[in-house]
C-alpha cells in the first residue's frame, strides 16, 4: 500500500473579487455627452451612427464626441491618454464594445 499523499490545489482562474465591476450607472443620457471608443473590429462606421441615432431618438439633448476624434484600436484606446482625452472632452459615458 503507498504512502498517503496530500495535494494542495490553487484556483487557477486568477479570480478577483470586485465590489463592483462597472462605474455607476448614470440615471439618465439626456443631457450627457457620450463619447465613443473604436477597437476597429465590427466595422465602426457603420455600427457607431446607428447607434448614435438611436441614442439620439431617445435621448435628443445628448451630445456625441465620434470614434474619430480619438485613436482607433485596441492598444491605442486602452491607454492614459485616451482616458484624459475622455475627460478633456467632458464625456459622462463612453460607448466601446459594440458589436454589429
């Protein structure tokens, strides 16, 4: 009969615990500037306009600060920089991740 073994396993999903996962929910986008950020997958200039018209509809005194006002792509929106760039331009949400 062998020896008795002891295994010590570690949770390899790297899991973290969050208090939150997303910033607050704003109660509204009336009246909010919006900006939109573009990894360049989901063909932007087809998505983002929908969308910003269908945001528009609902919410007519939102303003839009367009994808092409900032860097396009994964590397370059994920940065310091495109953060700041966010806050210069006043933006109280940011549409990213859209998906056609």
């Amino acid at each position: 009969m062998a020896d008795e073994v002891t295994l010590e396993l570690f949770n390899p999903t790297g899991a973290l615990e969050a208090p939150e996962s997303h910033a607050s929910r704003l109660d509204t986008l009336a009246g909010k500037t919006i900006c939109e950020l573009s990894n360049s997958s989901w063909e932007p200039d087809r998505t983002f306009p929908a969308i910003r018209e269908e945001l528009q509809k609902r919410f007519p005194t939102a303003r839009f600060v367009p994808y092409s006002e900032f860097p396009i792509g994964n590397n370059e929106i994920d940065t310091d920089a495109v953060a700041e760039m966010v806050r210069g331009k006043g933006c109280q949400a940011v549409i990213t991740g859209n998906a056609g």
